[in-house]
C-alpha cells in the first residue's frame, strides 16, 4: 500500500512538472532562445524556445547609442545583421578589421536591419556559421529590445499559467563605460520595472566581468533594494571577454584565480552560481573510458553556489569526442559531473531528456 501511495505521490509529481518542468531541480536555460532552429536572440527564436518548456531563456544585453537596452550577443551588430550593406561607413576598425558597433546606432537605425542567422566573412563572401541552421537572409527577424522580451515572456506566462524565467547577460560593462553609458543600472533598472526584484523571482543576473559582477551583488542590488540571484561566467583570460583599463590601456582580465583551490570560495563572496565554460568542468582530452572532471562543481557546490555550463549544441563537431551523443553529453554533465543546469541552443532536446531521465531516476 505504501508503495502504491509512493508511486501515485512520484506520478504527481512528474504530472505537474509537464508544464515547465516543476519539481526538478535541474535546470534548462535556454541560449539565445532556441537558436538552434532560428536566428539567435529574435522574439521568432524566444517564442519557439518557450513552447519547449526550458525553465529559462537568455537573454545578451548591450547598450545602443540612444541608452536603449538591445539583446544582442555581440556588442558590435556585422555578424547577424546587414549592416555593412546599410551602413556602409559606420564601422570602427578594430585590430585591422571593420567592426560596426551597437553603441554607434540608435534603436531606429538597428530596427531598420535585417537579422539573419550568424554569419563570418571568409574570402569577401558570407559564410554561415552553422552550415545545417536556419538558411541566411531569409524572412523577416529583427533586433528586440530587452523590454520588448521581457513583454513577450511575461504575455506568455499570463496566457498559457506558466512560469518560465529569464537569464540577462550584462555584455562587456567595462566596454560600455569608457563609451560613458552604465549598462548595469539600466539592465537592473529594468528588471525592476518588470517585477523581477528577489531570489524568489525567476531571474538570474549574470556577467562574465568579476569586478563588476561583484559591483552588481554588493552595491547595485542593495542600492536599488533588489536581490536578485547572481551568476559569474567563467572565460578563458585568453578571450579577451573582460578587458581593463592598465596605463590607459585595456588588457585581458586574468581569471587565473577563479582556477585556483580558494576560487570557488572567493566567488561565492559575491555570487549565487557560476557559469562555467564546459571543458572547465570535464577535459577536452577526456574519453568515454576516462573522464576527467576538474573540482569545480565540487568546490561550487561546497560553497553554497550553482553550477549551469555552457553552451551544449549538437551541431557537427560540436559534441565532445568523449560522448555517444548530445543527450550522452548531457547525461555526463547532469548526472556524471553534477551539474545544476545548462546552457542549450537546442532547449527542446535537453527538456526531453531531463524528464525522462528524472522520471527514471525516481522508477518510473
Ligand atoms: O552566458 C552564458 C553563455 O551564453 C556564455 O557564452 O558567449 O554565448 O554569451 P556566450
Ligand atoms: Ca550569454
């Protein structure tokens, strides 16, 4: 009788996490939408990604010209868009290359670009990244803001009694402050605008500028009376993803220390999670019979903190050779290494295996 009760306890359980995926505590953030199957970061790719049910969708921020807060994942806009065509002349050279910047145009100027799936020039000619991806220049898509997303993922929670949660990436605030713009008080302004002020809320500020991301949990938040979760992305210092200012000259942030044993320690100080790029976690050099997995989900989850790795495609050669399969891959990661989520542009596959592998888990 126990054991019926149990079963019929365990049912309801994953019955009520049909809709979006209650009652487990593993996550699925969905990356730029699901910008697997359409261009990245459009409303198109953030609605696609809310009817497969991930607990959260991401969204990149930067700031335009006229303070206007825009989900781009680059914060220069030639990659996605047909703004050389359009604006032949507003580019910056950087390192030798033009580069047309976000905070060069207004919000009309960047709503009037074609988005299209990411593309990188390779000898004068457009070569789509993901060759099996959405076809490029093809339809209408274009560049939203951050409110007009926020809007969207709130009207869907209010019409279909869900309630899936959001992801805000702070992109490259030592880049927009010496363009005198604050993009974390307009980002955090924001959130409060739209309700999204404590950890009970379904939000996760993340950033991948330690020193800002601690500006943003030890003096921002306070300040505007939030306390919202904080996540820290890791990079490699090589990246280049965090820059400052040394002798008036940027150079790379150096993440060495976040590698070393009190790292995770010192992060927690200021940080609910960390965001970790996948071979931090396991070795690339790893194989199916031998896994090499760093202390760093151990050290994290010692200190308190979440750990939601990224990015997992299951695009051609993007699977590591140590796994079968995406879902292998995520297997390793969530039930092997002890992930707490993932960073997927493919949200639909990994909300698939996550409930048949809870509801396996639980002997069902
Ligand atoms: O923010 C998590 C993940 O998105 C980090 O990588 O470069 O895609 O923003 P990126
Ligand atoms: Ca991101």
């Amino acid at each position: 009788m126990k054991k019926l009760l149990t079963f019929f306890i365990l049912a309801l359980m994953v019955l009520g996490a049909s809709s979006a995926f209650a009652g487990s505590e593993k996550v699925v953030i969905a990356h730029r939408g699901a910008s697997g199957y359409l261009p990245e970061h459009t409303l198109e790719a953030k609605a696609a990604a809310y009817f497969m049910e991930p607990n959260y969708i991401e969204q990149d921020l930067v700031m335009t010209k006229d303070d206007k807060l825009v989900v781009l994942h680059d914060h220069y806009l030639d990659r996605i868009t047909n703004v050389m065509e359009k604006f032949p002349k507003r580019f910056r050279m950087v390192d030798g290359s033009k580069r047309w910047f976000a905070i060069d145009f207004t919000l009309a100027e960047i709503k009037s670009l074609k988005v299209t799936e990411g593309f990188k020039i390779v000898d004068g000619k457009k070569v789509q990244g993901y060759s099996a991806r959405f076809p490029m220049f093809t339809s209408s898509f274009e560049v939203p803001t951050f409110e007009e997303e926020l809007q969207l993922i709130q009207g869907l929670n209010k019409s279909t009694g869900k309630n899936i949660g959001i992801y805000p990436e702070i992109k490259a605030p030592w880049f927009h402050r010496a363009e005198g713009k604050d993009i974390s008080v307009a980002a955090l302004k924001t959130l409060k605008k739209y309700g999204y002020t404590s950890k009970e809320d379904k939000v996760y500020v993340q950033c991948f500028d330690p020193i800002e991301t601690k500006r943003i949990s030890k003096e921002l938040l306070p300040k505007l009376g939030m306390d919202v979760k904080v996540v820290q992305l890791i990079a490699e210092t090589s990246w280049n993803e965090t820059m400052v200012l040394k002798n008036g000259k940027f150079i790379p942030y150096n993440y060495d220390w976040m590698f070393e044993k009190d790292g995770m320690k010192k992060v927690a100080e200021y940080a609910d999670g960390i965001g970790p790029w996948k071979p931090m976690l396991v070795k690339s050099e790893s194989t199916s019979d031998n896994l090499i997995i760093t202390d760093m989900v151990k050290d994290a989850h010692a200190n308190g903190m979440e750990v939601h790795p990224y990015t997992f495609r299951l695009d051609n050669g993007r699977i590591p050779q140590y796994a079968a399969s995406y879902e292998d891959m995520l297997d390793i990661f969530f039930y092997t290494v002890d992930v707490d989520g993932v960073f997927t542009d493919f949200p639909d596959r990994a909300v698939k295996f996550l409930r048949r592998a809870e509801a396996q888990r639980q002997g069902l």
